[in-house]
C-alpha cells in the first residue's frame, strides 16, 4: 500500500502490459499524471494535503511554494515514490522484530532490527531525490510522473552505519565489488522474482556512509517511506535507498534484476535500457528557486528575498549563485542556516530590489570539487537527473 506501480511499464519490471498488472493484483497504473487536486490515498492520510500535488494513488510531489526556509523537509510534506506496494502494515506493528540477512561477509547470518540497535548508531541529513525530479521539463515527455522538483527532499536518518555490521560479522569477503539490497515487498505469484523485485546493486565504496536506518526525522520511519528498516546510501538516488530491506548483500557483481539490468539506465531516445548504459546511481550539483514561484502570484515590487535549496549531490555544495535576467549576468547568494554535512542541502537566499517588470529567475550550485550546475539537461529515454539550471529556473511578474 504506498507510493509505486505507475512506472512499472516504463521500467519493464514486467514484460506485459497494464493489463499484466491487474491479472497479477497490483491495481492500475498511468504513464502520465494530472497536476489536478485529487484527494490523498488512505495509507497517506496523514500528509499534508495542502503542500502535495496527488499524481495517482502512488505519487506525490512536494508543491515548490511548500518547501520552507528550516532546511529539513517533514515527514507530512516529503514526496511518495515506491516501485512496489509496501508490505503490510502489520510488519510496523514489530519493528524491532524485522529481520535482514546480512551476505558476502565472513560471518554471514539474519539479524533483527532489536540486534541492530545494539551494534552502533548514526545520524545523518542528506536530500532524498527521485532519480526522476525533473522530468517533466524533457520536451520529448517520457513516460512516468512529470515531477518538476518536489520528488526531493532533506530528511535526517538514523541508524546503524553498514560498515559496523559488516565488521561486527567479521568483514567483507575479498573481491567483492558492490553492496546489494533487496527490498521485502510481497511479490505477487506466477511472474519471475527477477522481472519486479526491487533490488539494487551500488559500488562497494558507497557503503562508508551508508546505514541501515529505523528512523526518520526523529520518528520511527513511516510504512509508506520504507520502514521499520530502509537502506540510506547517502548521495545516490531514492531507488538505490532499498525500503523495507530483507536482505543486504556484498557481491562481486551487480544483481540480473530487471531494476537494475535495464531499469534505471541513463539510455538514449529511441533506445532502451542496457547493461552497458550508465546506472542511475550518484546525484549531481543541483538546485532551485522556491520563492518566488509560478504560484506565488504577482510579487510586489521593492526588495524580494529570494531563496532556495542547493545541493552537492555526493559533493558537499560549496556556494550558489542567483540570476534575476535568464542567466546573462549570476551574483553570488548567502546560504542561511546550520550546515547539516555534506549530503543535506543548503538553504540559501538573494535579497534583490525588483522594479515592476517580468523576470527569469534562476540559481545554479557548486560543488566543493568545482563541478557547476549545467544549463542544459542529458537528454535521456526515461528522463533520469535532470539538474539543468535553465530547466528549474521560474518566471516572475513584480507588480
């Protein structure tokens, strides 16, 4: 019951059509979603429905007027975007009794999340992006949810970091290359495991910041964002951060599952997913305006505070700079707020005196390794890391 299954076509988890999905239980799915106010999904209740574009039963986006000036993004305003319908809720009501089968160390075994809590913790901020923010600025309209960019936000995490666990169980095994992990969804009969688990596969090195987290934002993790036990690999995107893991695995080559064989490629238009295709994996400098915006309405002429959010991606960002003319002339902005470490964003703002006028407001972000935020999109089949700066700029009229 969370957010998923409208792009699961798009995806080929399934080799069939909508109608393979209905014959297999799953429900009905778009490609394309309507910015129309619809109510919130029941297992959703909960959110604020007044910060939240309902796409479809299973995604939500963060409106961009909704995104506030305190750095992190609450549990009730934080997008929804899963690739299979959660376990059932009955698996919250024993949290500590979740169990994850812990392979490719020397030691292997299954562990509980009440064991878990007992081999260290961490906490962390970083931003949680869909690999598909940004999206619907592709003119070429890929399928799978137009997100502009509220499929984003900066969540705190806390858990146990991965690498004690490893060391707890005696270690990696030599010559293994990546870190797997297996999302506990229940799959439905009759079609290959492979063709629709989630499981994804990262570079060995992402799992020294990584954890095995059981809270967010101060609170046990929702069911609809992955809990009681959700795999946080810091920089990479929302897919890579596996929800209700069962099973994390060290191993010497990628998973065959279709998410990540084919799934989730940086492939060309008119292609189509291929193992030798980029995987969607760290995030890129990125960053936008979020006042004002298309929203806001007519802003009064005089000084304007314009702020919002960037980001390093695997980077920590190092400043940010602001444009009022389209890009032909960029000052530098002030971040404001606490520096949470180097994969939360960083809020920022650019006080400017505005006469009546229309304007085209932008920012682009730099990383700490001297990487800009591009002008230009990869243009992209599925419409993956979007991070154009032309692309999230917004257009104002100061009256």
């Amino acid at each position: 019951m969370t957010d998923t299954i409208e792009n699961l076509h798009r995806r080929r988890f399934l080799a069939g059509s909508a109608g393979a999905l209905a014959a297999a239980g799953l429900g009905s799915w778009s490609s394309t979603s309507s910015a129309q106010a619809k109510p919130l999904p029941q297992y959703v209740a909960w959110k604020d429905a007044k910060s939240v574009i309902v796409h479809s039963s299973s995604t939500l986006e963060t409106r961009r007027s909704a995104f506030g000036t305190s750095i992190i993004t609450p549990a009730d305003q934080l997008y929804i975007r899963n690739n299979l319908p959660a376990p059932d809720a009955s698996i919250v009501a024993d949290r500590d009794g979740w169990g994850v089968a812990v392979e490719g160390v020397n030691n292997p075994r299954k562990l509980t999340v009440r064991e878990l809590k007992t081999m260290g913790l961490e906490t962390l901020a970083m931003v949680l992006q869909c690999s598909g923010n940004g999206r619907g600025f592709f003119p070429h309209k890929p399928s799978g949810t137009p997100w502009t960019v509220g499929a984003a936000g900066c969540v705190v995490w806390s858990g146990v970091p991965v690498r004690a666990v490893a060391e707890a169980l005696g270690g990696v095994v030599d010559g293994m290359a990546f870190m797997t992990g297996t999302g506990g969804e229940k799959l439905p009969e009759g079609i290959d495991p492979k063709s629709i688990i989630v499981e994804r596969s990262v570079p060995l090195k992402a799992m020294g910041d990584a954890l095995l987290a059981w809270e967010m934002n101060g609170a046990p993790i929702p069911l609809a964002h992955g809990g009681p036990l959700r795999l946080i690999v810091p920089g990479y995107t929302g897919v890579n951060n596996v929800k209700y893991i069962k099973r994390l695995a060290f191993t010497r080559e990628e998973t065959d599952a279709k998410i990540m064989k084919t799934g989730y490629r940086m492939s060309p238009l008119g292609g189509k997913g291929d193992p030798s295709q980029p995987s969607v994996w760290e995030m890129n400098v990125k960053s936008w305006v979020n006042f004002p915006n298309s929203d806001s309405g007519p802003v009064s002429s005089g000084m304007v505070q314009i702020n919002g959010v960037a980001f390093g991606g695997i980077n920590a960002v190092k400043r940010v700079e602001v444009s009022v003319d389209g890009g032909k002339t960029w000052k530098e902005a002030k971040f404001i707020g606490p520096d949470l470490g180097r994969y939360a964003w960083r809020q920022f703002v650019f006080p400017v005196k505005l006469q009546p006028g229309t304007y085209t407001i932008a920012s682009r972000a730099i990383d700490a390794e001297g990487n800009v935020q591009p002008e230009t999109r990869v243009e992209n089949l599925s419409g993956y890391g979007n991070n154009s700066w032309r692309d999230h700029a917004v257009q104002v009229t100061v009256a």
